[in-house]
C-alpha cells in the first residue's frame, strides 16, 4: 500500500498522520494500528506496542537427542539455582565437598529421589554428586524440585533442618495504569450463544482496553467472530491449550488477537501478567510452573520473571487470592459460575462482574 493510499484508509477512520507516524506505517501495515483507539492525529508515538512479551514459547523440537535431554535437565538446575543464591544470603558449599565435621551447611540440589519410611530421605543432587539428605518433614517436597536445604554435615550423609524453596520476595504491591478483565473458561462449543453474547456486550461497553483470556476456549472460528464484533479497539490476549505442556500459540487471522503459548508473559501497564492454563500458590514458591512432558533447548517453565497478576483456567469457579503482592485471579467458567475480574492497575483493587441478565 502506498503513502496516499495509507494517509486516505486513516482518514476514513477519522486520523490524520504525521510523517513520522506514516514511515511506520509503511513498514508496519495499516491493519494493527486501525485496530487501536488512536487520536485525531496520530504520531509515531501513537504507533508504539503498548505491552512488552516476556515470555512466549514459539517452537517445539521435532526429534530429541540424548544431548538434549541433558542440556534441558541441566538448564533447570542452573536457572534455579541462580535464583535461589541471589535471594537466599548464604555460603553454598558443592555436595562433593561436605565432610563429617557436624558443621551447618547450606546447600542446593535437585531431588532425584524420595523415600519415606521411619526416616524421610532425599537424594539430592548438583552437578558435583549426589548425597541422602535425611529430614524430619519434606513438605512439599517433589521429584526434580532444586530447592536450597540447610543441613547439618555428617559425611556421606546429610541431616536435613529446613527445606529452602526458591520463592518470590516479600514486596509491594506493584502499581501502573489502566485496568484489564480476566475471563476464563469461556468454552465456547458447549456455552450458551446467550451468555457469551451478554459477556463481549458488556466488555464492548467498558473503558478496558485488554482482555485475556484462559482456559477452555471451545471454537477458535467462534472466539475470532466475537471478538472482530465486540473488540474493535481492544487488544485480546489468549494462550494456548494444554494439550501439551508447554505448548505453542494457537494461528488466529485477527490482528486483534494476540495469541500465546501456555504458559506465557505480558508486561503493559506496568505490571507483569502471567497466563498459564493451571496456576497455583505452589508454583510461586517453587518459582516452576509445573511438570513439563516437552524437551526444549532450555527448561522454559522456570519462572525467572516474577510476576504481578497470574490469571488462569480450568475451574468452574471465581477465583481471587494474593500471595506475596501478587494477585492470582481466574473468573469461573460460562459452564459453572461465571464472574469476569476487573482489576484496576493503578490501584490493584480487583472486582468480580456480575454480568446482566
């Protein structure tokens, strides 16, 4: 498209460009900025995406090779263990050095093993060797979590005193602008046209520029018909199914839609958004989000970002708690009990929408 005919589309919509404004255009296309809330004239500035992608998983490995295997297992190690050194203030010593002085000793390794008899024992291993840790209580303790444990050294064996989980640091509410609302569950093969339809007309309605969405989204034809009608001037975000896990974005031929991979991160408004199609309080400790069944280049379910809102799906049920400042949210299912959340990023206040009748 040329620069007449680009400065002739804005205009039947109402816009005037600059030059600057016009150059991006030109390489951009017309067809994502007509789909913004722009002003009368619009500037380059105008033209800026106005979310960041932090996370979003694009491509799968087709064959698998022992080599990746250990690269991906050993990739998970070292993000974890970056993590736990850089909030935990403590000397780590290698398992291959401990001894049976009875000193205190912190450590971090990788649980290859659980055994629960009388004694509770972890085999724990780092890139040194591998050594039984015995505890009083694992907690939470699962295979392949890297976790920090303060120990009391004993030579071939160590005693566990605590458990140290990665975890998320005590902060702040972080704040921005604008507000977003989380759907989940929409599932809109099995839904009722009419509930669905009583959704996108109150979002159409609403000064809310993004919606995402989680959870079980029935038919993509349907999901992209709704929200070209209703979602003009709004930015949608969806992530992927949990066929796999993780998973790559979904094609949808709307410029309206940005889809992503499951799990995935936005940051706008000066919060980070994490979408995953399951989430819990459990994973924000672990700082890993959940059991993966795909070998990548690197172990991408490491949560090296910490986010501000995680919104999820798969629950027939509202949902609303925060852990440490950060706001886990999911509304329901159209299927079940059904409450779109609004929150406000200025302020993080949250609310569940009771939608009209």
């Amino acid at each position: 498209m040329g620069k007449s005919e680009i400065v002739s589309e804005f205009f039947k919509h109402g816009h005037l460009l600059t030059d600057e404004a016009l150059k991006i255009i030109e390489e951009t296309g017309v067809e994502e900025p007509l789909s913004r809330k722009l002003p009368l004239i619009v500037d380059s500035r105008d033209l800026y995406t106005p979310y960041k992608i932090l996370m979003n998983l694009t491509y799968k490995k087709k064959e698998i090779t022992r080599e990746d295997f250990v690269r991906f297992y050993g990739s998970k190690y070292e993000k974890m263990k970056q993590i736990i050194i850089s909030r935990i203030p403590k000397s780590f010593v290698s398992l291959n050095k401990i001894d049976s002085t009875r000193n205190e000793v912190h450590v971090i390794g990788i649980v290859k093993e659980i055994k629960e008899n009388e004694k509770k024992t972890v085999e724990l291993e780092d890139t040194t060797t591998t050594m039984p840790v015995i505890l009083d209580d694992i907690d939470d303790l699962e295979l392949d979590d890297v976790v920090a444990i303060k120990a009391v050294a004993g030579g071939k064996v160590l005693f566990g005193k605590k458990i140290i989980y990665p975890d998320i640091p005590l902060r702040d509410p972080t704040k921005g602008t604008g507000k977003a609302c989380f759907v989940s569950d929409l599932c809109l093969d099995e839904s009722s046209p009419k509930d669905i339809e009583a959704f996108f007309e109150w979002f159409s309605q609403q000064d809310i520029q993004y919606l995402f969405v989680s959870g079980k989204l029935g038919s993509k034809e349907l999901f992209k018909d709704y929200v070209d009608r209703y979602c003009y001037i709004k930015t949608v975000f969806v992530i992927a199914d949990d066929s796999e896990y993780p998973n790559i974005p979904q094609t949808f031929e709307s410029s309206r839609i940005v889809s992503l991979s499951n799990p995935a991160m936005v940051e706008l408004g000066g919060l980070k958004v994490l979408m995953a199609q399951k989430a819990d309080i459990k994973m924000l400790k672990k700082r890993y989000l959940g059991k993966t069944n795909v070998i990548l280049d690197e172990d991408y379910l490491v949560l090296t970002e910490v986010p501000d809102i995680v919104h999820y799906g798969n629950s027939d049920q509202p949902y609303i708690t925060n852990y440490k400042s950060v706001t886990l949210v999911n509304s329901g299912s159209l299927l079940g009990e059904f409450k779109p959340i609004v929150i406000d990023f200025a302020s993080r206040d949250v609310e569940k929408i009771s939608l009209p009748q």
